[in-house]
C-alpha cells in the first residue's frame, strides 16, 4: 500500500477532532476509518488489524488504536502525537469538570445531547461492525465466519471476558485454518 | 499516598484491564477497599463524569486521580491512562513479521472476526443504553 503520508498536524488534527466529537472508542474508530480511508491513509484492511490489535492490547482500545495508526502513519512521533491528541483534550475536560464537581448528569440539556450522542455513537459502531466482517462474509469464508461467530456470541452470553474470546477466536482460526484462507491486507510502511 | 504509589496502582488496573471501564474492578478494589484514598461515591461520579464527557471511556481514571490527589493525581492518571497504549508498537511490529505465515494470518483473520462479532453485541447493549437515555430524557 503506498500513500502520501500526511504531516504531524494532520495526524493530531485528525485524531483530536474524531476521538473527542463522539461518545466512546468504538465509534471514535469508525470516524477515523471513514476520514483517513477518504485521504487514501488508511485502508479498510489497515483498520481492520488495527481494531483488531487494540483488542488485545491492554488498556483503552481507542488509545491503543490511535497509537497503531500513529505508527503506521509516522513512526514514533506519529504515534506520540496521535496518542496526546487523542487523550489530552478528554483528559483537561475531565479534571476540570471534576475540580468543579459539576454534577453534569444532572442538567437536562447535558442529559439530551448525551442521549443523541449515544444514538450516535451506536449506529457508528454498527456500521465499524459490519466493515469488520464484510470481507469474511462472502464465498468460502461465510461458513468459517459463522462458526467464529456463534461461538463468540455463545461465550459472550457465558460472560467469558472479550480477550478471552479474543484468544479462543485465534485458538480456532489456527484450528481451522485452510490453505485458502484469504490474505489480510499488509500494512507496509 | 504519594504519587509514585497512586500512578502504580492506577497502572495496575489500567495494564490488567483491555477495555475502558474494565480497570474500573480494580482501581475500586485498590483505592476504595484497600487504600481508602477516594470513596465510592467519588468512584461513581468520576464514572458518570468519563462517561458524560467526549472522547475515551477509560478517560475516567483522570477524574478518580483528581480526587485521589488534587492536580498531579489527574497527571499521573493520565500517565497510567496512555501508558498500556504504546504496547499495541511491539505488537504490531511483531504481527509485521510473522503475517506472512498462513496460521498467523488466519488467527488475524479470526480475532477481526471476533471483534466484529464482538462489537455486533456492543450495538445492543449501547442501543438499550441510549433507548433508555432517550426515555428518561423525552419521557
């Protein structure tokens, strides 16, 4: 994959304005996808392994993702500034709201945009969902994809922890691995 | 506490954890049960306080690290906060090399697929999150 890489200034303006304009990492990532995905930056694959890494990376998803990308875009630096970008901003906000003891939930407005936001919110990670899967939902991949799935979601009802499935998910994907399995895309650098 | 301790501690839940709000057990357990540094309730309102703001969920250890310890506790919260992210660099550079081994790709391909299933289940529970947001607030 070869792209114009974009500045310092671009990574931070791009991860500050998609992290912090939503509710939530889930959709922080789709926003992310869809505004670096226009700019030739990132592809859906890229995303995908990603998504995918920041799973089981410790700690917050979105920040662990944000890094990926800043190393994918830009090496050390890259991921410095998408890292500060995406977790500064929030970070100010919280303190002072709690050096304020503002009680924030309780104001009637803050508790409608919230609501509008989680709406939101959910139809982004809707639409990062089915990016996810598109590619292994078609031909020989659909029956594999299906068994992930149902055993996903059968642990998931058990309460077994996401990393959990994460590493059952692996386990069988080794298991079931045929030499017809498509390629995950590459992000070269 | 000092702030050497706090940030550890901070660390603790935030490196064992591998969502947001699933450091949330342990920073209970550490700074409410056994060190007694903020309350529950302080715990519960830095909850609400990450979760009514922008950006990361997990962005909440900051307000329980102002409670804990004024202005250098939100820092070094902070610090615990972004610290476990810079373990996706390791990660991905060793993906890098092993990707072009068919198993690796295929436990790639299928933790994807997990995570999207995953984040399939995410929708209904945000989705009756924001319903029941939606009632309370419109009635």
């Amino acid at each position: 994959m070869r792209f114009d890489r974009p500045s310092f200034r671009d990574i931070a303006w791009l991860v500050l304005y998609d992290v912090n304009r939503t509710l939530g990492g889930l959709a922080s990532m789709e926003l992310l996808r869809r505004s670096l995905g226009a700019r030739g930056w990132l592809t859906d694959e890229g995303h995908g392994l990603f998504v995918a890494i920041s799973r089981v990376t410790p700690g917050t998803n979105i920040l662990a993702y944000c890094v990926a990308l800043g190393w994918h875009l830009a090496s050390w630096q890259g991921a410095l500034v998408s890292l500060a970008a995406a977790s500064v901003p929030a970070s100010m906000l919280i303190a002072l709201i709690s050096a304020t003891l503002a009680r924030v939930d309780q104001h009637p407005i803050v508790q409608a945009v919230i609501a509008i936001a989680l709406m939101v919110a959910t139809l982004l990670v809707l639409s990062t969902a089915w990016n996810l899967l598109r590619p292994y939902v078609k031909g020989p991949n659909a029956a594999r994809t299906g068994i992930i799935a149902a055993i996903v979601v059968g642990l998931t009802l058990m309460g077994v922890t996401p990393i959990r499935i994460l590493l059952v998910a692996a386990i069988v994907g080794v298991v079931m691995h045929s030499p017809d399995v498509p390629r995950v895309a590459e992000v070269e650098r | 506490m000092s702030i050497i301790a706090l940030y550890l501690l901070l660390l603790k839940a935030t490196v064992t954890s591998f969502a947001g709000m699933g450091s949330l057990p342990q920073i209970r357990q550490d700074l409410v049960v056994t060190h007694g540094v903020i309350t529950d309730e302080q715990l519960s309102q830095a909850v609400v306080i990450g979760r009514s703001a922008p950006g990361p969920v997990g962005a909440y250890v900051v307000s329980v690290g102002y409670f804990a310890g004024g202005w250098p506790g939100a820092v070094v919260a902070w610090l615990a906060m972004v610290t476990p992210a810079l373990l996706v660099i390791p990660l991905v550079t060793l993906l890098r090399r092993w990707l072009h081994v068919p198993r690796v790709r295929a436990a790639v391909d299928a933790v994807v697929i997990a995570s999207g299933v995953l984040l399939l289940t995410s929708v209904v529970r945000m989705a009756m999150d924001a319903f029941d947001q939606l009632t309370r607030v419109f009635g």
